[in-house]
C-alpha cells in the first residue's frame, strides 16, 4: 500500500471509529469545524479560506505520512517461548 493510498483510507477509518465511540461529539466537533471555515470567507476572504483549506489537508497528510512511515512493513519476530 502506498502513502497516497494509506492517508485517505486512514483518515476515513479513523473518523468513523471516533464516530461509532462517541457520535455525538464528532457530530457537534464536524458542525464546529465546517462553521468555522464557513466563517473565515466573509470575514477574510476567498484568499485566507483558500489558505486555511490547504493548510488543514497539508497538516493532515503530514500527520498521516509521518503514521505511515512509522508504521510501514512492521513485522514481529516470534520467538521460540511464543512471545513476540
């Protein structure tokens, strides 16, 4: 699996195990974060929401790559007492 296919799947798989343990709070937290980029246009403009849009899924996708990389190809040796 490659990162670019790890990230999406990643970030889905994540927010829907958030959402089956606490579904009101990923609801009330999804609402609070899409009011608050609805906001940054008519306060500030096309270019600053432009900005925020691509710094969110720029910080999201650093935070997954870095997961990726720490985790890729990790395998465990058992050893011989049956313990990893």
């Amino acid at each position: 699996m490659t990162v670019y296919e790890f990230i999406p799947r990643s970030v889905k798989g994540g927010f829907l195990s958030a959402y089956r343990i606490n579904r009101r709070f990923v609801t009330l937290s999804t609402i609070a974060s899409l009011l608050f980029i609805f906001a940054i246009y008519p306060l500030f403009g096309l270019n600053a929401l432009i900005l925020q849009v691509v710094s969110v899924v720029g910080a999201i996708s650093y935070l997954e790559a870095i997961n990726y990389i720490e985790h890729y190809g990790l395998r465990r040796k058992q050893l011989p007492d049956g313990t990893y």
